[in-house]
C-alpha cells in the first residue's frame, strides 16, 4: 500500500475526530487492511505521527524565489501567515506538534528558508535559532485555536453583547473597548506577528 495513501488517511482521521483516536488499528481499519501492513512502514505511532505532521507542513505554500526577494520581515511575516493558514485548516493535528519537534523533509526545508533568512540578514546563529522557534511555536498556538473563542467560524454576537452590558463602575476599561471585542483570532494572530517581528528588528539592530 502507497505510504501517501496511508499518511493521507491517517490525517484524515486526526482532522475528524482528532489526535486522540489515530491509533495503527483505527488506521488499518480505515484502510481495509491488517495492522501488518503498517508496521512495514512505521515502527511505532511516533514515527506515525512524524510522518502525519511533515505532510501538513507539505501543504504549506511558498515560492522561494519571491522569499529571497523579500526583505526578512515581510518574508517572515509571509511564511508565518503561509503556516497559519495550512495548520489551522489541520487544527487537531496541529497538536501533535505538542509532542515533538518536527524533523520531516518538508518542515526541514521550511525551517531552513527561514533561518537562512534570518543568517543573511545579519542575525547570529543563536538569535536566529530562537527567532525561528519562537515564531513557529507563535504560530502553532494560534493556529490550534481557529474555529474556538473569537476564531473563524464561531459566534461572535453574543460575546460582543457581554462586554457590552458589563457594569462600567466595576469594569469601565472593558466598555471603553467593548465595541471592539471580542478580537477575532486572525487580528490577533496579525497583531501580534507585527509585534513580534517589530521586536526582532530592534534587536538586530542592536546587534
């Protein structure tokens, strides 16, 4: 049996009833097939995993060339909204980017445009390695919320309404904002990689 076809049905299963329930027999249920057959192809559920997430990280769309011939940030900012985009419509199995560090070939080569980046920018090695982690665990944390409190897909209306009728001897700050909460994820995801990337340009400049 093709491994693409395996590690397809495999997300599949993570996106519909989440990571909890992949497991080799629910798999090879799915598939029609004995747990045999996946054995010769993953030694254990980690190694499962490994291969679950590097082909959502597979479905991260970017052209290299228009990378090289962005400046660092909005080539960061690029690639960051191109993870947000692809992990968030894997939400579930986002989270099992919790259990390790992605070492696939395709979350490798995105990895290493990234940090190629920050090293032709200036960045020590060091400062690259972090600023990389740190926005990819950025990332991660808000993708895994999508479709949750204030994110794509969930309603707003009444949750506006509660900071609205809060009582503003107690709470005046929150009416002062009401009308804009509560931030949908997605501003808040631009917000913030704005922010984070602001905060990196600073520090290379005092480098």
């Amino acid at each position: 049996m093709p491994l693409e076809r395996i590690v397809a049905a495999a997300l599949n299963i993570v996106d519909e009833e989440g990571s909890d329930a992949l497991s080799m027999r629910t798999l090879a249920q799915r598939l029609g097939s004995g747990t045999a057959t996946l054995y010769r192809h993953f030694d254990n559920r980690a190694v499962l995993i490994a291969h679950v997430v590097d082909r959502m990280f597979g479905s991260v769309e970017l052209n290299g060339a228009e990378l090289r011939s962005m400046g660092w940030q909005q080539a960061l900012g690029t690639v960051a909204h191109a993870m947000f985009g692809a992990l968030a419509r894997h939400r579930n199995a986002a989270r099992l980017m919790v259990e390790q560090i992605p070492l696939g070939p395709n979350a490798m080569a995105l990895r290493e445009r990234c940090v190629a980046v920050l090293l032709d920018s200036g960045f020590p090695p060091r400062v690259a390695a972090h600023a990389y982690a740190t926005l990819a665990r950025y990332v991660l944390g808000f993708a895994m919320q999508v479709g949750g409190h204030g994110g794509a897909g969930s309603d707003d209306t009444g949750q506006s309404a509660v900071f609205r009728s809060v009582d503003p001897e107690l709470f005046p700050a929150t009416v002062a904002v009401a009308e804009s909460m509560p931030v949908p994820i997605e501003d808040e995801f631009s917000f913030g990689l704005e922010l984070l990337l602001s905060g990196l340009a600073r520090l290379r400049d005092d480098i």
